[in-house]
C-alpha cells in the first residue's frame, strides 16, 4: 500500500526516460511540475512557443496529485471581500477566468485518453452556520452579479441528498465536479509529450543568472549538473518551492492540509449520500469529503502552518468529524493518511504574471499561490499566462490587483497558525451555538 489512495489506483502512468541536456535552450523555462507548470506548458507547446518543464521530484508528486480532488468555479477569498476593493466588472472577469479553468478541466476529463479522472457531477458547499434567509439572498446577488447559477439547496432539499442533520443549507456550485487529480495529472503529462513538451523529472533548479537579456540556469539533474539557456522563467512551484527565488518566496506561507480515506463501506455509503457529490462547510479551515469509486470516504480536514501532526493523529482527528456528521455508519478504520503543502499568500489570492508588478521586461514570471482554490484556478490562470507570451495579451494583469504582500518571515507561520486558531475556536463556537438552537 502506497502513501494515498491515488498512489494506489494510480492506472495512468506517465513514463518519462526524458533528461535535459546541457547546453540545451528554450523560449521559456517553467519550474515545478504541479497543475500550474503542466497546464503552461501544454498551451505554450500547443502555441508554438518552445518550453521546458523542469520537477525536482516527479509530476504531481505535490499538492496538485495528493489534494481533496474537487474542482469548482470562484476563487478561496471571499466574495464579500473581494467586492470591498474590487470592482463588480474586477469580480466578474475573475469568475470568468475560474469557471474557464473548470470549463477546461472537464473536457480535459471527457476525452477518453484522461483514463481514470472518474469524474463525478456536483460539488456543494454546505452551511454549518448562519442564517438561512441571508446565505439564500447573498447567493441570489452574487448569481445576479456575476452571470452564474450556483443553486441554492433549502435544508429540506439538502436531506435528499446527504444524510446529516448537521447543515443548514447548501449551494451547489455550477458546473463544479470531482475526480481523481493524480490520475489526470499523468495524462495531462502524457499530452503535453505527445506535443514535444519536454519535461525533465528529478531536475532541480540551483540558481541562475541573466546576461544579455538571457538567463543561464543551473540545474541538478539525475546525470550531474548542466546549464539551460531560455529567454523568460516562470515559477509554478506551489507550496514545495524553496528559496530558488527569494522575492517571490517572502510572499506566500506553505501550508498544510491533512487527508484521510476509509476502509471501503460498501453498503454503508447508502447511508451518507442519497447522490454522490463533492461536499465542502462553509468554515475557513472545514471540511471536504466525497465517495470514492471503490466506495471508500475521502475526508480532507483541517490547515496548519506547521502540520507536523502524527498519522495517528489525524486518523483520530478524521474519525471524529466522521462520527459527529455521520454517527450512523458506526466506527470505520482509516487506511490511508496523507498530508500536502499548498501555497497560500496573506489575501488568499494567487500570484500570476511577474514576479515584480510591471516588470515584464525582466522576463521572471510566477504562477503560485493556489492553496485552497480547487484544480480549476491553476489551469485558468496558466490560459492567461500562456496569451502573453504566444500573443502578447496581458489579461493576466487582472491579478496585479492582489499586491505582493510580505508573509512575515519567520514570524508568519506563528501568525498565521494562530490566526487559524482562532478562526478554528471561533467556527466551534458557532457550530455549538448552532446546534443548541435546534435542539431547543
């Protein structure tokens, strides 16, 4: 038995005996071969531009091949917030560009070469807290506001189809699904070799340097060290990138989320789900749960900027939620128990388009930062990327909005941990509230 159950039902392997040579050049250098790093380089191959996909370790070997496998339109910061300093027109493109990641996922899913995505239909987000009449106007505006057609679910609905009385409503997200992300991972890999996109596994980058409007990058392969020639860099390398860059380090905190996956349950699915969606709780640091295909329950839970939690830990931690949501599946074990870092800036909000605001010129390029976003922002935000340097377009600039924020230096993590905290404490307090009201 491997680490996570995707490991385990792994049936699309990408076998890559591909290694960069020295002396080699390219248009465009990314580095970190998660879903942000994969998703540019299939368009940039498909566009004519010539790149390489340097990963230190193997494709999806991050968050992008461990995470909770949902994939859903909007972005991880609020709606409410992101209409204090931004424009509805602002708000509205970036829905845009979220539900054109989803839109892309899926066909990408549809196609029979994707083998295993096993794509199951709806994602809702439910409420724990809250009152009713607000969260139900509060999606109607946003519906109206941004064009889309997330569905309000009134508690009674919502027990057809999930078997907790827990919730107070749900909205069920447009167009929004779950899958298997590692499996679909490796076909996208598969792909983007199909299109002579070079990827190099187990190539790290050291350092680089630039002369003549050219950068000389250092990089440790599995054959001993060589240099690679290109005229832009682009860093996709999530929540596991080190320090290869240290402006761009010094504005996000790595960050870990926690997963667990039952025994299978048979039978005892019909007890949770009356139709298998994706659910999520509307709590900062919630929940995050599906069935499986071989009827297993997948239960992603908590974030901590630490996250060195012992695998009996979480394992007592997921059987917990499970039991308080469900009490009436009874005890289940808990087989697998993994952990992923994902990449989060202080405002939630991803970093796309160069490193320093405005200086396209210098040719160093980002796309991190998607912690807590769903699989579709990534691949959204690579199309945007992918325009500038095929076309020119520079929609990306949409995200120049969200300014470089310093995450605090060694002093983030601890702000930041506490800040999930008291978030966490604050979420228990109301969800006792909660309950209270209804059993009075």
């Amino acid at each position: 038995m491997n680490e996570t159950w995707y490991q385990d039902t792994n049936i699309s392997h990408f076998k890559n005996d591909y290694t960069v040579q020295d002396q080699s050049k390219c248009e465009v250098l990314i580095i970190g071969a998660g879903l942000a790093g994969l998703s540019l380089l299939y368009h940039l191959t498909k566009g004519g531009v010539k790149a390489l996909l340097l990963e230190s370790n193997s494709i999806a070997s991050g968050a992008s091949g461990r995470n909770g496998g949902f994939c859903l339109s909007g972005w991880s910061q609020d709606y409410d917030i992101l209409l204090k300093y931004l424009s509805i027109g602002s708000v509205r493109e970036l829905e845009n560009i979220a539900s054109l990641g989803v839109s892309w996922m899926r066909s990408k899913c549809m196609q029979k070469e994707y083998k295993g995505t096993f794509l199951g239909d709806g994602v809702l987000n439910c409420y724990l807290t809250g009152k009713v009449d607000n969260i139900k106007r509060q999606n109607q505006l946003k519906n109206s506001n941004l064009g889309i057609y997330d569905q309000f679910i009134s508690k009674e609905n919502l027990e057809k189809i999930i078997l907790s009385d827990r919730y107070l409503c749900a909205v069920k997200k447009e167009n929004a699904f779950h899958f298997h992300p590692l499996n679909f991972m490796n076909s996208l890999a598969k792909e983007c070799d199909l299109l002579e996109g070079k990827i190099s596994e187990n190539s790290k980058l050291l350092n680089y340097t630039k002369e003549n409007n050219e950068f000389s990058s250092r990089i440790q392969t599995k054959k001993g060290i060589v240099n690679i020639f290109s005229h832009k860099l682009v860093f996709a390398t999530g929540g596991y990138g080190g320090n290869e860059l240290k402006d761009l380090r010094k504005y996000w905190l790595p960050i870990k989320t926690f997963i667990g996956v039952t025994e299978p349950l048979g039978n005892r699915v019909n007890k949770i789900f009356k139709k298998n969606y994706g659910v999520s709780d509307n709590r900062r640091a919630g929940n995050y749960y599906r069935i499986l295909p071989d009827k297993r329950l997948s239960w992603g839970r908590g974030i901590s900027a630490f996250g060195n939690i012992s695998t009996k830990r979480i394992k007592e931690q997921v059987s917990k939620e499970i039991k308080y949501f469900f009490p009436q599946i009874g005890g289940v074990d808990i087989e697998y128990v993994w952990s992923g870092i994902m990449a989060y800036a202080r405002h939630f909000m991803p970093y796309i388009g160069p490193v320093k605001i405005g200086a396209e010129d210098k040719g160093v390029f980002a796309i991190t930062g998607f912690g807590g976003h769903g699989m579709n922002t990534a691949s959204g935000a690579a199309i945007l990327l992918s325009e500038f340097f095929i076309e020119g377009k520079k929609s990306y600039k949409i995200f120049n909005n969200f300014e470089r924020k310093w995450n605090g230096g060694f002093l983030g993590p601890y702000v930041a941990e506490l800040k999930y905290k008291y978030i966490q404490a604050k979420d228990f307090v109301d969800a006792k509230r909660q309950s209270k009201k209804f059993s009075t």
